[in-house]
C-alpha cells in the first residue's frame, strides 16, 4: 500500500483520483480547508485533513507519512488575480517545502496546457492564471524533486474514455477531468514519467502506452 497526499482534496479532479486510489487500496489523503467537505472525502474513501494552503497551516504535518503528493488546488474561475497567485503558485510552493521537510521525494502537478511559457508581464484574469501556473511549474523543477508536470486541455465532466494525447506541446482540445485523474494514478506507478512536463488531451492511445511514447 502506498500513501498519496492530494492538496486541494475537494476539487473534482483530487476526488476523482482520490477514488481510484482507495479502490485499489492505497490510503488517499485529501488536505482541505473547509470542514464541512469532510463527509464527502469519507464517502469516497479519502482521509480528509484540514490544512489551509493560503494561511498559517502546518502543511508539512498534513503530509507526513505519504510516499507522494499531488497539487491539484486552484484558485479557481471567478478568482481575482491576487488569489491565483496565492494558491496557484503560493500553495504549490508551500506543498514542495512539506515534502522537503518530510522527506517526500515524488511531486505531481496538475498544471494547465499554454502554462509552458510565461505570459506578458501585466497579464489579467486567464493570463495571470497562467503566469502563475507556469512559476509553479517552474518551481516543481527547480526543486530537485521527482516530478511530474501534467498540463491538460480544456476539462469536461464526460465519462473517461481511456484514451489520450500525450506530447510535450500539443494544440487545443480538451479532457475528461476522469482521464485525468486516471493518468495521475498511472503517473504514480511509472518511475518514466518522473522529470516529464507535458500537455494532455484526449487521444486515440491508451494511457498506460501513451506515457511510455
């Protein structure tokens, strides 16, 4: 049994993994701040534990124990930009210092496609968005942690299909947020993905083959 750590526990794409990773038996955590989601994690399985990214929370002790963590939070749409950059890329910053602290080696990121290079200083709304994913991404890097930066396409609430696009850069086009979740789990279970950053849609190829390509 593994232990996965997921920063931002109650977003759709951290309980959708959250879920699979419990169904095979590994011990899902998932950091949260507001209490009243903890119900929801238990009933897929999750351990919930309260930990503010944006505040004073001790986020090292919420990931102590875990073999690997996952930043899936955001700030999310309707955001202002100051937000986007304390949770997108101050709480990414925040988790890589827990796994330090901790001992933890594995990182994954759940970024954005057109987050590989940096926008226009002064950028707004979508664009500061993407400036602080690409900083955090940047950060994961320069960490000299085991890595893994996944940029998906446009997300949907469809059924997973299996089968995806895998490409360091790719064009537009869109995911199941459940393929996702799918390809962060294979992610965990492939050493070959570690120091990879790449952009994900959905595809003709199954996961397991298109992150081996």
């Amino acid at each position: 049994m593994s232990a996965v750590a997921i920063a931002g526990g109650h977003g759709k794409i951290a309980m959708l993994l959250g879920g699979l990773l419990a169904a095979r038996g590994d011990a899902a955590r998932g950091l949260i701040r507001n209490p009243a989601q903890e119900a929801d994690l238990r009933a897929a399985g999750i351990e919930p534990v309260l930990c503010d990214l944006e505040g004073d929370g001790d986020v090292a002790a919420a990931v102590r124990g875990a073999d690997a963590v996952v930043f899936a939070a955001g700030a999310g749409p309707g955001s202002g930009d100051a937000r986007k950059t304390t949770m997108d890329l101050g709480g990414a910053v925040k988790l890589i210092e827990a796994a330090k602290a901790e001992g933890i080696s594995r990182y994954l990121i759940v970024s954005s496609m057109g987050a590989d290079k940096a926008p226009e200083d002064g950028a707004e709304g979508f664009g500061a968005y993407l400036r602080a994913k690409f900083e955090a991404d940047e950060a994961v890097r320069a960490s000299g942690l085991d890595y893994t930066v996944v940029r998906p396409g446009g997300l949907t609430d469809d059924p997973g299909t299996g089968l995806v696009s895998v490409a360091e850069h790719l064009g537009r086009g869109q995911i199941p947020r459940a393929d996702v979740a799918a390809v962060l789990l294979a992610c965990l279970d492939s050493p070959s993905t570690i120091g990879r950053s790449f952009d994900l849609t959905s595809g003709d190829t199954p996961i397991a083959a298109a992150l081996r390509g």
